[in-house]
C-alpha cells in the first residue's frame, strides 16, 4: 500500500514538475514577446509593434484567462496605428490609405482581442467617410465610363461587407476562425490558380521548345539529305571517267601520269597472288601475341568506318558492306583469321575520302579538277592505314585501291581485269552495289534483295565477278 502511495505522489510530482517548467517556458517567451513589441511602439513603428504582439495573441487565444499586459499592449498599439491613419487621411483631404487600411482591418479581425471603443470610434470614421467619398465619385460615371464605375462600386462592396464582418467578429457574432478558415481558403485558391498558370506556361513554353527541336531536326535532315544527294553525285564521277577522258584530253594525260606515279606501288600489291596473301596473314596469325592484335584491329576499324561514313553523309555504309562481306567470305569457306582480316579492310576501304575536301563532295557542281580530286581518293587511303600490321597491310591497300575496277578491265584505277583484279576489290565491289541498290537513294527509289541480284547479274561479267553474285545469293 506505501509503495503504491509512493507511485501516486512521484507521478504528481512528476506531472507538476512538467507542467511548471512548460508553464515557465511559456511565460518566457511572453515576456520576449512583449518586450520586443514595447521597442517597437516606443520608435513609433506601430505597424511592427502590431505585428510582434501579435504573436503573443496567438499564443493565448486558446485561453480563457487572456493575459491582461497582452492585451492592453495588444490594444495600445492598434489604437495608434489606427490613430496614425485617420491622420494621415485627413492631411490627404479625407481619403485613407485604402492597402494599409485593408490589412489592418484584416488583422483586428484575426485578432479581436485587440479591438476597443475608441479603436471602433475611429475605424467606424473611417469606413463611413471612405463610404460617402467613394458613392460622391461613383456619380461621375453613372452616365459613361462603365468600367470605372464598376470598379469604385466594387470598393464600396467590399468595405460595406469588411465593416459588418468587423463588427461581428469583435461582437462574438462570427468566430475569428471562421475568417482565417476564409482566408486559407482564399489562398489555396490563389495557389491552385497560379498552379494552373504554372503549369499552361510550362505547357507552352514545352510545345515552343518542342516546335524549335522539330524546325532544327528538320533543317538538318533536309541539310543532310542535301548533302548526301550531293555526295552520290560525286560518287558518279567515279564512273563516268571515260567520258571526261575522251571530252578532255589534257586531263586524261595527267590521269596517265598519274598513274606512272603509282605503277610501283600497284605492282607491289599485285605482287602476291591471292592464295599466297592468305597464307601469309594466316602464318602470321599462327602465334599468341600476334591474335592478341586481332581485337584491337576490329575495334581500330569499327572506329575508322563510323567515321569515313560520318563524312561522307552515309548511315552505316562501312558496318553494312563489311558484314556482308564477311559473310560472302564465310560461304566461299575462307579461313577464319582470312575472312575476319577481309571484313576490317571492307570497313575501311574508302579511307581516302577523308582526304578530299567536303567542300568538294558536298559540291552540286564539279570542276574537271575537282572530279579527279574525288577520283584520287583511292589513292589516299594508305595514309590511315598506319594501325594496321605491315603483313596484313597488303588487303587493306588493295581494298582501298581497286574495289572500282571492272571485270571487263574499263575500271578504275589501273584498268584490271578479270582475276589480276585481287580478291577482295572483287568482293567488296559486288557488296558494296548491291547495298547500294537496297538503299534509299535520291535519283531512285529502293530495290529488293532479288531486283538487286538481278540487276548485279545484268552485269555480270562487265562490272562483277559472277561467283561472287552466286555467293552473295546465297547468303542473303
């Protein structure tokens, strides 16, 4: 029973010990309150006087014992805020500051603990002169000026409503909480419609971006387009040099110099035969360190391709070809290391292009000169091929230099015909056509795979070598 007893009176003194200390706390920040609130009425900033003490309102208005110091500096401090407007309204001929006057009658709304007689006195003075002053200007425009006339009818409204919303919430009539529940209400409205604002502008200001996204997307396909409709028309020069030849001789004897210049170099790569190149890149392959090369080369190549078809406006011409003629390769049962070393030459066969001005390739017209720059191309490739082994450097050369020779032997560059063309020019030319004819092109429209082995049948024989059209059947 003692100990229970014990129990009870810790617990009370527990409680009372809480309640004194919150109490204390309390009662300290009141008295900071009103000490801040005192300054401010003694510098005659009444404004910021009403809104420290109002703080303090807020603090007790739960109570039914309202702090009687709150409320006389509370009252003291309306009064001569209140007390400042109607004198500055009567040096200004009668009118009040109507936004001051507003605020102030919404915070001795809040805050009716604050109201008096003499405080009602002069805010009564003050609606009833607004009023009258108000109505006297209202009769200018009863006759014109509709706009105005609404606008001043409104203010009167509006006051006649605050004057008797005032005197009802000082009188008990309507609770303060009814007004800030209003005015809550009045902010979220004004918040869901700047919301919306936000959100109509972020929606325009979405669609203008979008609209600028689809004008430069668009502005560049047609630059794109431009460009490479210019680009397959200087690839036409390739095939039309015949004709240049026989229309300008001075061209074809420096075509024929030129070609001198290159004869050692064309005879060096022609110096192996087919079946002996293989068997040298195969017994180079034949050790560790050397295959460990192998996937650095693809890469090299992968990377050298992206960018010769970047240049020369072409979507994935390098990876296309090259698949298409590691696959020709495959049937024709190359072996392994072989065909992987055709398929990274076929990505970089037209290196040189890189050499010859985009100015120039981009070009709606040629010059005789400018025609056999771009024909020079194959000429230039060797310059990046540096990455790649010396002993395997051989295809990557032939590749880049004769895969526009004919099998009739009217190509281009040193006018081969037949087997003396090397094996790989011969694969790639055939490849190289029939993605070409399986490509949208702007002087026609695209073929299918059997249209396209038609066509490149048509000229077996003249342009292509017929065993690999009968190999490239097979694998499409």
């Amino acid at each position: 029973m003692r100990i229970k007893s014990f129990f009870v009176a810790a617990i009370f003194a527990v409680s009372a010990l809480f309640i004194g200390t919150a109490f204390a706390q309390e009662n300290d920040e009141n008295e900071a309150i009103l000490a801040r609130t005192q300054e401010f009425y003694n510098s005659g900033n009444y404004l910021k006087a009403i809104e420290s003490i109002n703080q303090a309102i807020d603090l007790k208005e739960n109570q039914k014992a309202f702090p009687e110091k709150v409320r006389l500096m509370a009252e003291a401090s309306y009064f001569e805020y209140v007390d400042a407007l109607q004198k500055e309204a009567v040096a200004n001929g009668g009118r009040v500051n109507a936004k001051n006057f507003d605020k102030y009658i919404l915070q001795l709304e809040l805050h009716p603990q604050a109201a008096s007689q003499r405080i009602f006195t002069i805010v009564e003075s003050l609606f009833e002169n607004e009023l009258e002053a108000l109505a006297a200007e209202r009769q200018k425009y009863t006759n014109g000026n509709a706009g105005k006339w609404d606008k001043i009818n409104d203010r009167i409204e509006f006051l006649e409503k605050k004057q008797n919303e005032l005197f009802d919430v000082v009188s008990g009539r309507i609770p303060a909480e009814k007004i800030k529940l209003e005015l809550a209400e009045l902010e979220m409205a004004k918040l869901d419609r700047a919301l919306r604002i936000a959100v109509l502008c972020v929606g325009v200001l979405l669609i203008i971006v979008v609209i600028i996204l689809i004008v430069i997307v668009y502005k560049n396909y047609k630059r794109r387009k431009q460009a490479q409709m210019h680009f397959e028309t200087s690839m036409e020069v390739i095939s039309s040099m015949g004709k240049d030849f026989q229309e300008n001789p001075d061209l074809a004897a420096a075509a024929a110099e030129q070609s001198k210049k290159n004869s050692l170099a064309t005879k060096a790569l022609l110096g192996k035969a087919d079946g002996e190149l293989s068997k040298q890149i195969m017994e180079f392959f034949s050790t560790v360190e050397h295959r460990k090369m192998l996937a650095d080369l693809q890469n090299k190549c992968f990377a050298l391709g992206d960018k010769i078809d970047k240049y020369t406006f072409r979507q994935r011409t390098s990876r296309k070809v090259s698949e298409l003629v590691l696959k020709v390769c495959n049937e024709a049962k190359f072996n392994h290391d072989v065909a992987l070393v055709c398929y990274c030459a076929s990505m970089v066969y037209d290196a040189g292009f890189l050499s010859v001005p985009k100015s120039i390739l981009t070009a709606s017209e040629l010059t005789m000169t400018e025609r056999q720059k771009i024909r020079e191309h194959v000429h230039s490739a060797a310059e990046y091929f540096d990455f790649v082994p010396e002993q395997i450097r051989p295809v990557f050369l032939q590749a880049a230099e004769f895969h526009h020779e004919n099998m009739d032997g009217k190509g281009y560059l040193a006018g081969l015909s037949g087997a003396q063309i090397p094996l790989i020019a011969r694969v790639i030319r055939v490849c190289e056509s029939y993605i070409s004819l399986t490509s949208k092109r702007a002087y026609r429209e695209i073929m299918d795979s059997d249209a396209a082995v038609k066509e490149l049948k048509s000229k077996a024989g003249v342009f292509y070598d017929s065993k690999i059209i009968d190999l490239l059947e097979k694998v499409i």
